[in-house]
C-alpha cells in the first residue's frame, strides 16, 4: 500500500503538467492563392484556420469581407493580403470582364508613335493605318484601308508621346453591345449621366491616371470614347477636376477625319 501512495505522489507533477499544458496551435494553410473572377461576382476564399484577417491593396477592383468573400468591382488584377497569429499569405485575385464586344485602346502614355503602332499590329492584326495619318501626331486606324468602317481606333501624340486614345464605335453597334456598361467594367461611374466623364485606376478622379469621357454624336449616329492621360491643363466640371485639353484635341480631331 504504501508502495502504490508513493508511486502516485511521483505521478501527480506530470499529470497536472499534462492537464495544464495548452492545446497545440492550428496550423495556418493558405488554400486558396489565386482566384479569378467575373466583374461584378464574389468568390470565397478558403483557409485551414478561422478567425483570420482579410485585406485587399486594390479596393477599386476587389474588396474582401472579414469571412474572406471578394467582390470584384472592377476588371484588374488585386491582391488580398491573408493573415493569422503572425503568419501571413497572399492570395491573387484578377477580375475579368463578362462583356467583350470591343477592345480597350493603347492607353500607355509612355510610348511613342512606332510604339503605338507595334501594339495596334499585335492587338488588332484586322486594322490598317489610314494614309491620311501619316505624320508623327497622328494614328488613325481603320478595318479596310480607305474606309471609316467601325470600330475606329484614333492616337494622337505629343511630342511623339501618346496623349489620347479614342475609340469611335456606331450607334448600330452599341444599341446591341452597350459601350457604357463596357467601360464602366473597367472605370469607375462619376454618377452624373450615362455619357459623361469616367475616371479609372483610383478612387477619386483626382488620383486617377487615365480619364475616359463618352460622348454620342447624334447627327453621325456613333459613340466616341476617348482616354486621356490625367495631367496638364485642369478644369472643374461637375465638382471634380479633369483635364479637358487632350479631350478636346481628340474629340475635334476624330470630327475632322470622319467628315473627310
């Protein structure tokens, strides 16, 4: 009897560490690293662990909620930062359009004409250089050589750089393909009318690297997007500054070769 008490006595310290020693930490596993989804959906991403943290660098093209659902807002590329007890993943979210009737225009600011036009023959290989645009300002091109056919694709540089993009697309196209809802896949609504000033890239248009304005020309029936780089001359219009200068050259200019 005795010999039991005693061997009981020796077992106590190891069996009250046993019962107060914590339970072992969950491990943090990342098991979703990528999604891809279209504008306007929302898919869940899935972790080994609850009780994580969510947060998105990009909230212009996706937002995250505290269960780790993603909206995607607007079509691009964003990252959704995951995070646990000190470890941390990153899961990459691309948002892609769901209306693909036409194509976005060469909007990098930072080439020049020969730039541009490498560009238009990989992205547009059906379009041809008109040859009324044959200085270093100008890129105008068109379906079929001689002929304004829609859609048309207008650069206009400075300085041998791109300053505006304009995309000009019949009213008979749009009433079936919607030109507004395209673009508003990608930029950001002012909320003023229909065709107006768009703003992309940011959440205000005071950040925004790249302005789009729409606007349809109801004696010629078409619709006319242009894209313009968000610096230079500014003016308020609607409470928000813009730039007007590019726009206007491009608008005037894509007049001047529609009535030729």
């Amino acid at each position: 009897m005795k010999k039991s008490v005693l061997m009981l006595a020796a077992a106590l310290p190891f069996m009250f560490a046993a019962c107060g020693s914590e339970d072992p930490e969950e491990n943090f596993n990342l098991e979703t690293t990528a999604l891809e989804i279209d504008y306007e959906k929302t898919a869940n991403i899935e972790t080994s662990v609850n009780g994580c943290t969510f947060t998105s660098d990009n909230e212009f093209i996706a937002t995250v909620d505290k269960d780790g659902k993603v909206t995607a807002n607007h079509v691009g590329e964003a990252n959704i930062t995951v995070a646990y007890n000190g470890e941390s993943a990153t899961c990459k979210v691309t948002v892609k359009p769901t209306l693909m009737a036409y194509t976005m225009p060469v909007i990098d600011w930072s080439l020049n004409l020969s730039q541009v036009e490498d560009q238009v023959k990989v992205n547009f290989p059906a379009l041809v250089k008109d040859s009324k645009s044959t200085n270093n300002e100008l890129g105008y091109y068109t379906p079929t050589e001689g002929k304004q056919d829609y859609p048309m694709y207008v650069y206009e540089f400075e300085n041998n750089l791109l300053k505006t993009s304009i995309l000009l697309i019949s009213g008979a196209m749009d009433k079936t393909n919607s030109i507004d809802e395209w673009l508003l896949q990608y930029y950001a609504d002012l909320g003023e009318t229909t065709y107006g000033m768009l703003y992309g890239n940011a959440a205000n248009a005071l950040d925004a690297s790249v302005l789009v304005e729409l606007q349809y020309d109801e004696e010629n029936d078409e619709y006319n997007a242009a894209w313009v780089e968000n610096k230079g001359s500014k003016t308020v219009r609607g409470g928000m500054i813009i730039d007007r200068t590019y726009i206007e050259k491009g608008r005037e200019f894509a007049r001047k070769m529609k009535n030729n």
